[in-house]
C-alpha cells in the first residue's frame, strides 16, 4: 500500500474475523489488507458495526472465543497470529501499545495510576523500582497531567475523562512503543479535550517516531490527524489512500456519500446529501456488493460478486466498480 | 398572540442539585455539596424559529431541556410560554401545555417502553390527550409512521427490532402524536452514525416546514447546529456567555469559549491542520464554579477584572449578546 513493500512496519494481509458457528460464519473482517509505514499515521474509518474495532484488535490478537481470526498480521518480519503466546507478550504491550475509548472501563480501577505504569515498566525495560518511578513521573508530566509526582499515588476515579486518556496513553508510551494502536481515543471526550488529546498523541508521533493506526468514525478527526486512510463498510475495505486524494476525490460511492452526510458550512438549513437506507446486517449480506443496495451509482455487475480492491491512482485503492463516476461526483 | 413575541421566553433561570452529604461529611461537619447547574439563564425563542444550544458536558444544556418541560423543577427564574407562566401550571392546563410542548431523548431504547409495540405507543398518547375518536386513531398511527418515512407495517413491531435511526424516527412520531408547537431535541441524533444522522436532520427540516414547529436543538455537534439553527446560544458551565444569528456566531464568535469551541471542533479540510491547542486547561467542575468569569481559568485574554466580576451578557451587534469584559468588536 505504501510503495514498495520492504518499507512497511506492520502489513496486515487477508485478514478475515468471524464470529457465529462454523456452519453459519458471520464475516466482521473479510480480507482486509493494510500496511502501516514508520512515523505514519493511518486512519482506518467507518460505522458502526463496519469492523473496523475488530480489526484493530486482531492485530494484537485481543479477539476471544467464539471469534476466530485468519490470515497474517507481519510485524517486522513476524507473523503476529502465528506466535507464540510468551513471544506475544512482548510485543503486546510492549512493542505496540493500544489505548481503548472507554479509560475508565481500560484501567485497572483498584490500583493507582503510578502503579500501572510501573507494572509496565516493569514487564518491558529494565529499570529497577526507583528508576521505574522517576520514569512513571517523567511520563505522567509528558502526556500533560499536571502535578505529575503528586497524582502518582491517585486512583482512576480522581482523574477526570481527559486526564483518564492521558494517563492510559502514559502506560502504553511506557514500553517505548514502534506503533499505537487507538480505538476510538477521543470519542467519550468533550470536543475541547478531544483536541487536546489528538494533538497530545501527533506530538507523540513526531518525538517517538512512532507510527499510530487510529479508529474512528469522525472524519473530521482523520482530516486533522492522519496521513492515510482506510475506510471500511460491512467487513471489507471500500478505499485506502492518502487522507487529501481521498478527501479531495473520493473514488468509492461509500466514501463519498459519508462525506456529504456531514454539513458543510454556507448551506444553511439546506437538506444534506444523506445515504439512504442502513448498513446491512452480517448475517443478511447481499451477494455482490455490500453497498449496492443504498448506492446510487450502481451498477448490475455490482450486484454479482463483491468488487476487489483495485489501485485506481498512485496509492489509492478503491474496491467501487463505479470509480470513474464517483470521482466525477 | 402577537407573532413578534416570544413563544418561549426564558427569565433567570436557577438550578442547583444537591448531592447527598457522605459519612465523611457528616463526621467532619462538611456541607453536602451542591452542582450548580443553571446559573440564571434567559432567553427567548420566536414561532418557527429554531435556537441551537451548544456546550460540553456539565454545562447545564440537558437540564435546562428538563426544566422546559418540566421534569425538574428549577429554583429560581421564569419560563413563559406564549405568554403563560409554565411552572405555576397543574391539572388541565399543564396537561395541555405537555401536550403543546415534547420532548425528543437521545437513546430512543431507553425513552421507548420496550413492551409496546410502536401502535401502541402512539395510540397511547393520541388517547390520552383525546386527540382522536377511538376509530380514528388506527388511521392517525398510519399517518404518523408514513410521517416520519416507516414502513406501515412497523406499528405492530417492537422498539428492538428497529435499528438506531428507525427507533429515533419512531421517538419523533411519538412527540408528533400528540400534535406539538414546540419540540425539545436533546442530542437527538448524536448516537446516530453520520449517514444515518443526515437522514434524521432531514426529516426534522421538512417536518418543521410542513408543521410550523419551533424548535429547541441541543447538541455537542457545532457543525449539525449550525446546519440547522437560526439562532445558536453557547453554554459554559450553567450559562448562556454568548447568543447570536448562526453565521454571526460562527464567524465573528465574540466570546473568547466561543472562539475556542470552534477551533477545536475538528476541520473537515485535511489541508488546514493546526499543531497547537485551542484551549488549555480541564472543564471545571460544576461542583466548583471559578469566580468571576466562569471561563477565566482557561482563557487565553484573560485580566484582572475577569478574576473578580462576573460579565454581563451585554450586545454586540443587532442581534448578538455575549458576555465578556473584552472590548467588543475584538477579533478572536
């Protein structure tokens, strides 16, 4: 996806996740590939119920049973699905930190704050305990928590929603982490937080060097964060490309149907270009396109079999048969 | 009634919510603690109109929907409704009032009794009010759901085997059942997914033109509310700092919160990205007001004034108030 494929640090190829039983599969990841390239930032968007958690969450294997996941995660030359669970260990957590939507529900209520960066610390470098405990405080006063030696010993509940996102995001910086994985990081907080918190992890990227895969639904938080983006509609991947050409151009009816849904200044009280209908249910998908039911360019062979993902420009990829059209739109 | 007054007149309003004393207070002889959740609201809403109410949690936007319809009781202040003392009213006359003025919630699950089927749920309150002989509400239901775009053979369904944007539709033809003037939306569209949401907006758009409703939007989305208000008041901690026309608020903001709520509302452009933040510091706690301006803690031009007097909402230009002791015309 991003050029050659020796660039990449994590190439996720022909993941598929289903849940259900074997003999009736519900399909919330089918055959997604992305790859993700040091220092980048890849935004991977869609509705709810478009898979776009679950696919996160499979990198690091954090689906449970009933869930079964297939195909290949590559991490630096590794295939994360087919490891080991002690060799797992240090890569989750350690080489790649996730931070969740929900900091109240992630952290560990019962146990202060310090202590979970420490358990951290402790897991994935070296430090001994008082070395630990300058690093936790180093941490805590990077990620913007004020008073950071005093609130070491303070237990989730004292810290309010944005402090809470800024204390999990110092437990996953505490193993140094190559990439972050951020499943909707910013959606429970207010929208003056919310920047805060987008801009809190950019300054991270660019200081660590580290690259952020970061799910979301809102489009305007990839338009101001990411680099690339992936959008995904019931299971599949619709478009991948850089945020501009996809912003600027998009070539899936998808796509571009979600960013007319969202008003635009200067059209006051105009009715919006909404997408009819829902997104489909996994267990009555239509044969050929996910999408083709509510779209308006459709055309008969979309309705036959799903279309594949096929570069349409430098970069950009996009699973639409109507492509064309679309970009003319 | 005279078209140029108010429907809805709003004066002082005050609610504060007292949470109850813990052991430890009691043994150190604290008082309980009190959230000061409106803080002397006031303003006015015109027929037809619609005024969008923004601000972040804890600002007092939900209570003051409740207080509209009175499913709190506020301490202090004044609610008219064409003229009407709305919190003096009982019996006949307050059920006439609910019945003129409805509430929409924003989790149609929790708002919808999961036992009723949507027939029922409508006929009930068709009944209530007496707006149809008995015969005739069967034919009302189907008006209704043909209304707000549901297929007609969803009045024998129940509310969980809707998805979220069809149980907000349903949500909305049970406030219109009762034929209102007035709807209260609390974040009516904000559980919803953005296709799904533009569907929602549409359909309040069309509904408000065809029945001349007025109506009270609140939300967090500042883009939605300018989409679809006339007028947007902005909330911080309890109260209105600043109330204008849509595109004068969101082009010439005259208050510094304003300003900040609206850069760091995230730009759909991908080619105008900022790097610093639009505005430092935590909401505070309702628990614990700043003195003065609320919002001094946090504001960028703050002096020495805003530490100790609290701003009046004063005018800005013919149809803008804010309230700021900057001098007005600043550009933020």
């Amino acid at each position: 996806m991003s050029g050659e494929a020796g660039e990449a640090l994590l190439s996720v190829r022909n993941l598929r996740v289903a849940f259900g039983s074997p003999q009736h599969p519900l399909l919330a990841v089918d055959g997604v590939d992305f790859d993700v390239g040091p220092g980048e930032v890849l935004g991977i968007a869609g509705e709810s119920g478009s898979g776009k958690s679950v696919t996160l969450r499979s990198i690091l294997r954090l689906i449970h049973a009933p869930g079964r996941v297939s195909g290949q995660v590559l991490w630096r030359g590794r295939d994360l699905l087919a490891l080991p669970e002690e060799e797992l260990r240090r890569v989750r957590g350690g080489e790649i930190g996730v931070i969740f939507q929900e900091p109240m529900t992630a952290l560990n209520p019962v146990l202060s704050v310090g202590l979970q960066i420490r358990e951290n610390l402790k897991e994935h470098t070296r430090l001994d305990a008082a070395g630990r405990r300058k690093r936790a405080i180093e941490l805590m006063d990077h990620v913007g928590i004020p008073a950071a030696q005093s609130r070491l010993e303070d237990y989730p509940h004292q810290f309010s929603g944005g402090m809470r996102q800024r204390a999990m995001i110092a437990i996953a910086l505490a193993s140094n982490p190559q990439l972050l994985l951020a499943d909707e990081p910013t959606t429970a907080l207010d929208v003056t937080i919310q920047d805060q918190i987008l801009k809190l992890i950019l300054r991270l990227r660019s200081e660590m060097n580290m690259s952020v895969i970061l799910v979301t639904h809102d489009l305007g938080v990839i338009a101001q964060t990411c680099d690339r983006l992936a959008v995904m509609y019931a299971g599949r991947l619709a478009e991948t490309g850089p945020v501009a050409a996809l912003f600027r151009q998009p070539r899936h009816a998808y796509t571009l149907g979600l960013l007319n849904s969202v008003p635009r200044a200067g059209q006051l009280r105009q009715p919006l270009a909404s997408i009819p209908g829902q997104p489909p249910l996994l267990s009555r998908l239509p044969r050929g396109c996910a999408f083709a039911p509510r779209c308006g360019f459709v055309l008969s062979a979309c309705r036959e079999a799903p279309p594949p993902l096929v570069e349409v420009a430098p970069d950009h990829r996009s699973a639409c048969l109507a492509h064309q059209a679309v970009a003319k739109a | 009634m005279d078209d140029a007054a108010p429907l809805i007149a709003v004066t002082d309003l005050a609610m504060r919510f007292y949470r109850p004393r813990s052991v430890v207070d009691r043994l150190t002889g604290r008082p309980g603690r009190i959230v000061h959740a409106l803080n002397g609201v006031s303003f006015t809403v015109t027929r037809g109109e619609t005024l969008g109410v923004v601000g972040e949690s804890g600002c007092g936007k939900s209570t003051l929907a409740r207080c509209l319809v009175r499913l709190h009781r506020p301490e202090a202040g004044h609610i008219a409704y064409g003229g009407i003392d709305v919190l003096r009213l009982a019996g006949t006359e307050r059920r006439a009032y609910h019945r003129r003025v409805q509430m929409v919630f924003q989790d149609p699950y929790s708002s919808l009794n999961p036992r009723m089927t949507v027939r029922q749920t409508l006929a009930e309150a068709i009944a209530f009010h007496d707006l149809r002989a008995g015969a005739e509400i069967g034919k009302r239901v189907e008006e209704l759901l043909e209304l707000v775009r549901l297929p007609s053979d969803a009045a024998g369904r129940y509310p969980h085997e809707f998805s979220g944007g069809q149980r907000q539709r349903i949500g909305i033809a049970r406030a219109l059942a009762v034929e209102p003037e007035c709807l209260i939306a609390d974040e009516l569209v904000s559980a919803l997914d953005v296709s799904v949401q533009a569907q929602i907006v549409n359909l309040l758009l069309e509904l408000q033109g065809r029945l001349g409703l007025t109506v009270l939007f609140i939300a967090h989305d500042l883009r939605l509310v300018r989409h679809i208000s006339h007028r947007v008041a902005v909330m911080y901690l309890g109260a209105i700092v600043e109330l204008a026309e849509t595109e004068m608020l969101f082009t010439r903001p005259a208050h510094p919160y304003t300003a900040a709520l609206l850069k760091a509302a995230p730009e759909m452009d991908p080619g105008r990205r900022s790097v610093i933040d639009a505005v430092r510091g935590e909401l505070p706690s309702p628990l614990a007001i700043p003195a003065g301006c609320p919002f001094h803690p946090r504001c960028p031009y703050v002096m020495a004034r805003c530490r100790v007097e609290r701003p009046p909402l004063t005018d800005r230009e013919p149809g803008h108030i804010a309230a700021c002791h900057l001098e007005p015309g600043r550009k933020l």
